[in-house]
C-alpha cells in the first residue's frame, strides 16, 4: 500500500455531540484505549480535514515517517496496523479503496473503558456524571446552535434548518430555538464562519 485516500466519515450525531480528537477528553481517555500511534494518526487527519474537507491521498510510507515510525511499508508496517485497529475501534471504516475517518470521536465505549486503570475509570465516571449535572440544556443549546449555524451558510430557510437539526436529534423546542437564531444571525452576519462567537452568545 504507497498510498491511500483519507476522507471523513460523516456521522451528523457524532460529529454534533462527538469529541474533537485534539480535545482533552480524546487525549485523556481515547488515547490508553487505542494508542498513540492511533491518536497521533487521528489528530493528523482532522488537521488534513480542516484544509481538504473532502480528503486527501497520503503517502504511507512519507506518513509513516512524518509520525517516528520511519519509512515502513507493507502489511505488517505500524502505520498499517495502526490503520486497522481505528477500524477495530470503529473509529474508522473502509469505503472502497478509501479510508472513512471520524472528524469526531464518541464517548468511550464500556467494553473500552473496563480495560483502563481504575484512577482513569473512576475520573471518567467523574466526567460522565458532571456533563449529566453541568446544565447538558446548555450544552445542547450551544451545538444546536452552533450546527444550525453552519446549515445557515448554505440554506436560507428556517424550516428547513430546524427539520435538519430535527433528524440529526435534538429536541423539537430547542431546533426552533436554535434555527430561528442562526436565520437571523445569518442575515446580520453575512460571514458568520468568519466572525468570532461573543462569549454571551448561545452558540458560545
């Protein structure tokens, strides 16, 4: 394998509730579950994703290298098994010739989280039990507002953007919310990809 084609595996509830892989939470808990090779290589494709949105072709053996594996290829190579154990992990999927990786990761899995040190265990029940407690309205505002934002840039029409955000998940009450702000922050801010969130924002 000289090279293959890395594009992102679009998953409108991951990516909306999903942890980015250079988040704390990735490095804190995903990261003794699948590795460092693992993180490093999913921490490189959300830096490629942010500048190809639609993938890229890499070479394996120049990835390999990039990442201190140095200039392996080949099916037994550590960039390959490292390729194959994102796909055990579900944290990626063959499309084809392609590689689908998620741009966001889930919260660890049960199975994966037994498996770590307790002191890790015991902060992630910490962690779960705090996001369950720390105003989740809030939270849930905020990304509804922030994805209806983005849905905003390329569609005109409220409705529409609250039926969007309506599949992907979120309650009916907060999709109305959150459409109409994004129409009409949209209408005043005709770049709102470009324009800084205030701190006061709900989409903050």
């Amino acid at each position: 394998m000289r090279t293959v084609r890395i594009r992102p595996w679009p998953d409108p509830v991951i990516d909306t509730l999903g942890h980015d892989p250079r988040s704390r939470y990735v490095e804190t808990f995903w990261l003794p579950a699948v590795g460092p090779t693992c993180l490093l290589l999913l921490r490189r494709a959300a830096d490629c994703f942010d500048e190809h949105p639609d993938g890229v072709a890499v070479d394996t053996a120049e990835l390999s290298a990039a990442l201190g594996l140095g200039f392996r290829e080949g099916a037994a190579s550590p960039l390959v098994r490292a390729l194959e154990r994102l796909v055990r992990f579900d944290l990626a999927v063959r499309a084809g010739d392609d590689l689908a990786v998620r741009r966001t990761l889930p919260p660890v899995a049960g199975r994966h989280l037994r498996r770590l040190p307790m002191t890790l265990q015991r902060r992630h029940a910490r962690w779960a039990e705090d996001a369950l407690v720390g105003a989740p309205l809030a939270l849930a505002r905020r990304r509804a507002c922030r994805l209806a934002l983005e849905l905003a840039a390329v569609e005109d029409d409220p409705d529409t953007i609250e039926r969007a955000l309506g599949r992907v998940g979120f309650h009916p009450a907060l999709c109305r919310e959150a459409a109409a702000w994004a129409h009409r922050r949209h209408r005043d801010l005709p770049e709102p990809a470009e324009v800084a969130v205030p701190v006061g924002d709900p989409a903050a």
